[in-house]
C-alpha cells in the first residue's frame, strides 16, 4: 500500500470510541467515506460489522482497518500507540472475507436478500421445535432435523455463535463453511457437517404455520420463513486489514487452544 492513501475516519457513538477519536482526528488529513481508498473505524466488533453491511448494502466496497474501542475486538487492531495511522494501514495485512447470501422466502409468499458475515441461522420462534429438511446443492441430505434451529457459518464466524453451538473452528482463508445444528432433538447425535465454501445449503420448513421458524443474517432477521438458501457470494468479498503479527488468523488459531 502506498502513503498516498486517502484514510476516512468512522466512529462509533460509543463514549469510549469518541474520546479515542480524539487523539487521531488532528493526527491526518481525514477525507469523506466515499472519497476514502481506507477506512478507519472505531468502536467494537458489533459496529465494524455494522460498517461492513452498510458497504454491502450499498455496493460500495472498501478495505477496512478496525481499532478497538469496544469490548472484545475479535476483528479489531490495538487502540492507536502513537504510530501515526497512515504507517499503520500502509504496513496492515489484508484479509479476504467472503460473505453469505441468504435469499429467505415467507409463509405469505415475501422474499428477502440479506448478507452475512459471521453467519446465517435459523431459529424457532415458539416453545415448539423447528423442523427443517436439509439440502445441499439441491440433494436432500437430511430429511428432518429436530431442534431449536441450524446455522451456517464463514471461518470467519466460526468462533462466535457457531463455537457457542459446539461447531467447529475453521482456518481462515480455509474454503469451507460449518453447518452446526442447535440444541438438536433428532438426529440427537449429529453434530453438523463442514461443507465445501462453494455449496449451496437450503432449508425447508416442515410445518411451518405449527412450528414458525425466524432465519437472521448476522443482525438481521425474516419472521415466519418458508424456505432459506444460503450461498458464498465472492462478488462482494471484503477486505480486512491487521497489523503485522496481531493477525485475524493467529487469533482463530489461539481460540483452538482456549481452556
């Protein structure tokens, strides 16, 4: 990368985020996001992702630097040490992300398209089990699964939600995707399955006016579903951006050796 980037600066509403805005604001001549070849966020894991689907929604793709001030920063770099920011994006590794899309089709014949990145899942929506019937690149692989839901997951997701679920940890950069049941009734023993990155994975939901089934793409959710088809979609990769040795991939790596 060159120093003649064009850096533009987004920061969460988070106090901490603004006050560690501060020290950067006067530290380089920021541009508009759109005028930007970088951004530079501030804040947590939950608003880099917000950055990331406001980019997907609008087609306009950039490579991200995050800067932890949240929380857990699982896809964030360190808070800013006086290296002045541009020597810090020019040095940055990139990480390719490729995303999900999730097409989701309602009892009442309505469609959605949203994308994921960490993961698309479904869940039931009353004290009643899901039902769904598995598909994979359009074979039905599993007739019934039993159970609070099912979920597809990037590397990239596969140590949030999907770890939680007992799923596996997949090596960034791997082309694969983890299929990971939730609380699973019947087939009680089945732990899931890792699929091959280019799969198609569709769900069909049995007695779905019974048993009423809500599929989410990271944060955002389609009440009462049909059917959902989920896909690698490699047109709208992302691209995201770590210091030299604080890599995304060292830290999915480490998270296999957590006790």
């Amino acid at each position: 990368m060159s120093e003649e980037l064009r850096l533009a600066l987004i920061v969460s509403d988070s106090a901490k985020a603004q006050e560690g805005a501060e020290a950067l604001r006067d530290a380089h001549a920021w541009v508009s996001p759109e005028d930007a070849d970088v951004l530079v966020v501030l804040g947590g894991d939950g608003f880099l992702l917000h950055v990331l689907h406001e980019m997907l929604d609008r087609d306009s793709i950039k490579p991200v630097y995050g800067m932890n001030l949240g929380t857990v920063g699982f896809l964030m770099n360190g808070p800013h040490d006086h290296i002045p920011i541009i020597h810090r994006v020019t040095e940055a590794h990139r990480v390719p992300v490729t995303p999900l899309r999730m097409y989701a089709v309602c009892n009442d014949g309505s469609e959605f398209k949203y994308y994921a990145i960490n993961e698309v899942s479904l869940l039931r929506e009353t004290r009643q089990t899901a039902k769904l019937e598995v598909r994979i690149n359009g074979r039905v692989r599993m007739e019934e699964l039993v159970g609070d839901g099912v979920l597809v997951a990037t590397p990239v997701g596969s140590t949030a939600y999907n770890l939680s679920a007992d799923g596996p940890i997949l090596p960034l950069g791997a082309p694969m995707l983890a299929l990971t049941p939730l609380s699973p009734f019947r087939p009680r023993r089945w732990k899931g399955a890792i699929l091959p990155e280019s799969a198609e994975v569709e769900f069909h939901v049995r007695e779905p006016d019974k048993r009423p089934v809500a599929a989410v793409a990271d944060q955002k959710e389609v009440r009462d579903v049909r059917s959902v088809r989920i896909r690698a979609t490699y047109e709208k990769e992302l691209t995201l951006l770590f210091d030299p040795g604080f890599t995304l991939e060292e830290r999915i790596f480490a998270e296999q050796f957590q006790v």
